[in-house]
C-alpha cells in the first residue's frame, strides 16, 4: 500500500525504512509509479500517487528500497497546441533520478504520436515503451549540503591550467588501462592516466559531459553515436556507459583520486535543452511529465518549441521548479560529487529574460548567492543562436568565459593574415578590452586555440578544409571556416619540410597560449599531435576518430609532448604569464609592466600597429618581486614573427635588463631538441628572427631555477 509521503525533497529518497517519491507537474491529472524488478526488465507493481501538494504529486513505499527500479506514468489532457503532451502509454525518467539501470533502445514506440505520419504529431499513440527504456534507480542519498571548507585544492583562476578531455576516448586506446575499465570512469582515475596528467603540468580536468545522455534519433538512423554528450536525458546520473560496473558512486571515487593528486576536475554540463528534440522528438521524461512548464514554447502556437540552441528545445529555466531542478542538480555535483566547477553549455540561454539576456536573471543571481555554488569555478560559453545570443564578457565578475575572440585571433596571426596585430596584443594582455571595463581579473577569460568543437591543432595546421563525410551530412556540417592553414598540402604529405613548419606552427600556438594572460585551456591529446583526420565536427565519432591514440608515444619522435611540459612548467615558475590583474605600460621600475616593442627594440608606436608589412612583435612582461617564486622581479620577452619571411629584432634596452637569455626557441626546437643554448645575449643586440617563429627570453637580473 502507498502511503501519502511529503513532497519535499523532489525526487527518490531512502529513509532507511522505506522511500518517498515526489515528482513535479503542475498539469498533470494523475501520476503513476511503475516497480519493475531489479534488471528493470519486468515491471512488479503499480501504484497512483495518492497526493498532490503545491503541484508536487507524492507518495510513500514502505517496501521499496536502495536498488529499487522504477518509472513514472503521467496522466494528463494531449493537447499540444495548448502545450500539452501528456501520454500515460510513455515509460518516463524521474529528472531526479541519481542512477538509470539498462540501456536506451532507440523504438518507434517512445514517441507519443503516430509515427507513419510525422507531420501529424497532434495524433496519438498508445504503444507502451518500456521494454526500451533504462529505470530510474532509488539510491542511498544524502541532501544534507556540506559548505565548503575553503576547497583547499581549488586553484586560482591566474595559476589554472585546464585541460579539455573525454571519458571514453582518453581510455579507450591505452594500453596500459585495463581493457575492462577502458572508457570509464574508472578507467581515467587508473594511477597512470593521473601521472600522465600531473606530468603535463595541468590544474584542472575538464570533462566533456558526464550526465546521462541518449543518441540522437537521426545519428542511429546512420548507425552513429553521440559521443560528444550534449544530448541530456537526466541532469544526476552519471552516464551508464562511463560505469565499469554498477554502481554510480564510481564517478565519485574518479574525483577523490584525482583530488588526492591535487588536479580539479570540472565537468561540462548543458542545462540549457534537453535529448527530447522538438515537436517531433521522443517522450522520454520532461516532455511526458509537464511539456508546458519544463519547456519554452512559441506563444502563439505551444505546439512548437522556442529552438535558441539549434537541438530543437529550451529548457525553461525561468519557471522557479525548472530552476529548482537545474540548481538541485549543480548542488548535487558540487556536494556529493565534489567537482570543483562546471563549464556551462551555451550559457546565455541560462541568463536569458524574456526582454533578453540580464545578469539579473534567477538563475545568475541564485547561483551568485548560493553559499555552495558561489565557491567552484563558474565557466561559461556566451553564445548560443538566439536573439542576442553572443555575450562574450557580459557575464558576473565570479565567472570565466570561453574566449573565441582569442582563438580566432591568434589563428588569424598566426596564418599571417594583415591588420591583425593590435587585437592579438590585446588577446595576450587577457582581453582586457573585453573583461576589465567591468572590473574583472584575466583569469575571466579562457584562453584556448582549440577545443572539442572544431579541429585538433595537428588538423589546424594540416587541413585548409573540413572533411566530415563520415559523418553522413555531405561535408555540409562543422565550421566552413577555420581559419587555418594547410601550410601547401592539403593532409597528411610526406614532405619533411612542411612536416617540420607543421610542428613549429602546432608550438607557436602552444608558445602564445602559454604566455598570454588569462587561463589557458588544452585540448587533449593536442600535446600528442592528435588528428582526427580533418574532421571539425566529430561529435558522432565514437572511434578511432576521436578515441587518443597513445601510440603516438612511440610512434612519433616530434618531441611535442616534453615541448607542451616544458612551456606548462615555465607559465608556473614565471609570474609574469599569468598576473592576477591587468597591467599596463608603467615608467615605475617597482611596479608590474607590460608594454609593446617593435623591431628596433623601442616601444610600439600607432603608426606601427596598423603597418600590415609589420610581422614582429615584441612582448614584455615585468612582475614585482612579491609575485615570483625566486623573491625578485622578473624580466621576460616574448618575440613573434607571423610571416614565413625572417627579420630582423633588436632587443631593449630595459632598465636592468643588461642581456638576455633564451627560454624557449621554436626555431630552433627540433624533433630531439627543445631546450635552447643557454647563451647570454647584450641588451640591443639584433637577432635575426626566422619565419614562423616565437622564442622566449630572460632578462639577466633573474637567474632561472633548474
């Protein structure tokens, strides 16, 4: 017998004798719960949830227990015109379920209409979907919130080093990880992957998504995957398929090993649609609970859903129970999984007001003053394709934001494009053109060259084109536009020149990236020289496409990876490439500096900046004393040449820079040689810089440390 239970908290919950279950929907007529049996293959029982309190339907078992499975059916008016999408007939997932049990199965019957006529999805279908759809779990749970105690290895946002990386494909090819564990969570928490990720130099892990997500209905049509993620079936779970086993405290376990060896881990997260597509997607939770409040749609007909993030929905975080579930959700990761931060997917349509994106939204403001979530790393994308959908630097002081305008800028330089030279001094500086007017601090700006979305560095230089035919869209999806370069050959060449200018350009970014003010972020394997075959746009890749291929540790000798560790290690020895606030050009010896210097060694002049036949830069950096490891100020040079002609640099004559000293050098960085000649070199001597090329120079007043 179901008992009437309270409707507080939302969701599954334990309490040690039995287990209340409440569900949101405030349009609903009636709300059923389905037992099935421990595999989730045979449904026990069914029950009505006897109450419903301030539109939460609740109901007490006194029998069902950690492990029990169980799903939702919600009865209600299929009205879609009006909003409504009610299909009792439809096997649904509790949104608060902390663990699904069995796979999804892609069926005709998790579609609420008729599916021999697309077009007519106002009719209705009475096949029920259960046998293909994986059972919401009831789980152990503590809904206690421990408040931080300082988050002792939560790193500052100037000291962070992220490195992009995804569960299955870090694992699935390494040798080393036990085959059984290879693209779980368990696999990447094996003590090899953290020594491989310490050894880096990197802060801070990010994951590609990790909550529980189902293939696209199209992509399995092609017999394709979703392997990127962003196709959200419930905000808590982990995703089945990254579990070795069982049991979803594995994620966990992942955290505190990746804790006790000092690295963050921050997961990307898409809370601003939902894997249940438009008007003709399937029923599988949200849509079949209560279409009208979890979704926006178009006011004039509810049939159709407001589409700002091109996946086909909205999540309706402006209804306070939708917002409810999504800061739920945060907590929950943030609390019982200890993640240290979350990079939020499309984030302007988490800001959005019906007037359009505000930093006063519900949700920026309650996470601004949550004591939890106010305390981990906060990380938006600020676009999405909506109405004003591109908010680069408009987002709280306490967030970070991924920076496009780096990454295309330092792309463009480094193809040698004119006119670009004054935004790439300001794309060094931190963006301090984009961030500071508002008060904020570089470490707002992510700094990346690449990321998931788009080519890997090897494929930024190897590829002019994209090449996604294996994808199954005619080469007509990802970027036309990379700007990149193929340096002569379209591809793979055996040419051991281009090969050799590839390697330099794939160090010059890194050289950029590793110098510029701001966090910078790797994409994983970039360090190896990863390619997935001039593919910008693998998202349906679950292969050899996108899986790391650790084999490139034996099988190439470009010395990249010892190159990557090298400039990680110098970025956190040298202060002055990573400055906790904006500076500018300053005559005051004692204060932190940085200025512009062009090929005569003097300081940068307004004519110059705008010279399109100027290709060198110089960029130097002072640090006051109390900012460095060795208690001295630190003097640095960082030289550009973007053309694939040499010149000619003379070096400053800065107060109390009487030589210098090389630290980096990708001219001179070979296949087996990344370390320059340690020779001293007069303040205004010239150097003859070649094409492509950046080095990194040390005033003589500090001596390095070995």
């Amino acid at each position: 017998m179901m008992l009437p239970g309270k409707m507080h908290p939302l969701g599954a919950v334990f309490d040690g004798r039995g287990t209340n279950f409440a569900l949101f929907s405030a349009h609903a007529e009636r709300v059923d719960i389905c037992l099935f049996d421990p595999s989730g293959t045979e449904e026990l029982a069914r029950y009505t949830l006897p109450e419903k309190t301030l539109d939460v339907w609740h109901g007490y078992l006194p029998e069902a227990s950690p492990g029990c499975c169980y799903g939702y059916r919600v009865y209600g008016p299929y009205d879609p015109h009006e909003g409504h999408r009610f299909n009792h007939h439809k096997l649904l997932v509790d949104p608060y379920a902390r663990k699904l049990e069995g796979r999804f199965v892609w069926n005709d019957a998790h579609f609420a209409y008729l599916r021999d006529d697309p077009s007519q999805d106002c009719s209705f279908d009475a096949s029920d979907n259960a046998k293909w759809m994986p059972k919401s779990v009831v789980t152990e749970r503590a809904d206690t919130i421990e408040l931080p105690q300082g988050r002792a290895w939560q790193v500052p946002m100037e000291r962070t080093v992220v490195y992009e990386a995804h569960v299955r494909g870090f694992t699935m090819l390494h040798p080393e990880v036990p085959e059984s564990l290879r693209g779980s969570f368990a696999g990447m928490s094996q003590p090899q992957i953290i020594e491989y990720l310490k050894a880096l130099g990197i802060t801070s892990v990010e994951l590609l998504p990790v909550q529980s997500y189902v293939d696209e209905h199209f992509l399995q049509a092609r017999g394709l995957h979703n392997y990127w993620g962003y196709n959200t079936l419930n905000f808590f779970a982990p995703h089945s398929d990254y579990l070795s086993g069982k049991d979803a405290a594995e994620f966990r376990q992942m955290v505190d090993r990746f804790h006790d060896a000092g690295l963050e881990v921050i997961i990307d997260v898409v809370y601003n649609h939902t894997g249940e597509g438009d008007h003709l997607g399937p029923t599988l939770s949200y849509r079949g609970i209560d279409n009208a409040s979890y979704y926006r749609l178009q006011p004039e007909d509810k049939r159709y859903y407001i589409n700002d993030t091109g996946c086909g929905n909205v999540l309706n975080i402006n209804h306070p129970r939708v917002l409810q579930l999504v800061m739920d959700s945060l907590r929950y990761w943030a609390n019982e999984m200890k993640v240290d931060g979350f990079r939020f997917d499309l984030a302007p349509i988490l800001g959005r007001t019906p007037d359009g994106f505000s930093q006063d939204n519900n949700f920026l403001q309650a996470v601004a003053q949550d004591p939890l979530l106010s305390t981990v790393k906060l990380i938006a994308e600020p676009w999405d394709i909506g109405p004003g959908g591109y908010q680069l630097g408009e987002f709280p002081s306490a967030w970070s934001e991924w920076n496009d305008r780096y990454r295309d800028t330092v792309r463009r330089f480094w193809r040698g494009d004119s006119g670009v030279m004054p935004e790439f001094a300001q794309r060094l500086h931190g963006s301090s053109d984009i961030f500071e007017k508002s008060g904020r601090r570089p470490g707002a700006s992510i700094n990346f060259i690449t990321s998931h979305d788009g080519f890997t560095l090897n494929d930024l230089v190897s590829y002019h084109q994209r090449h996604n035919i294996n994808n199954g869209e005619d080469n007509n999806d990802g970027h036309h536009d990379n700007l990149s370069d193929n340096l002569g050959v379209e591809g793979p060449t055996a040419s051991s020149e281009i090969n050799a200018l590839r390697l330099r350009q794939q160090k010059n970014f890194l050289v950029t990236l590793m110098v510029s003010q701001g966090a910078p972020m790797l994409l994983g394997g970039d360090e190896l020289g990863r390619t997935q075959g001039g593919n910008n746009n693998a998202y349906c890749q679950d292969n050899e496409i996108n899986w790391i291929d650790w084999a490139l540790l034996r099988k190439q000798s470009t010395g990249l990876l010892e190159f990557t560790r090298k400039l990680v290690s110098l970025r956190k020895y040298y202060s002055g490439f990573r400055l906790p606030r904006y500076v500018h050009p300053t005559d005051n010896p004692a204060m932190p500096d940085i200025s512009w210097v062009n090929a005569a060694g003097d300081n940068m002049q307004d004519e110059q900046w705008h010279d399109h036949q100027n290709h060198l830069l110089g960029y130097f950096i002072s640090s006051a004393s109390q900012l460095t490891s060795s208690g001295k100020a630190e003097k640095l040079l960082v030289v550009f040449n973007n053309r694939k002609s040499s010149g000619k640099f003379t070096l400053p004559l800065k107060p109390g820079c009487g030589s210098w000293k090389f630290l980096i050098d990708t001219a001179e960085c070979t296949a087996t040689k990344n370390d320059c000649v340690q020779h001293q070199i007069k303040a205004g001597s010239t150097l003859k810089r070649p094409g492509l090329s950046v080095c990194i120079l040390l005033a003589d007043s500090v001596s390095e440390k070995s």
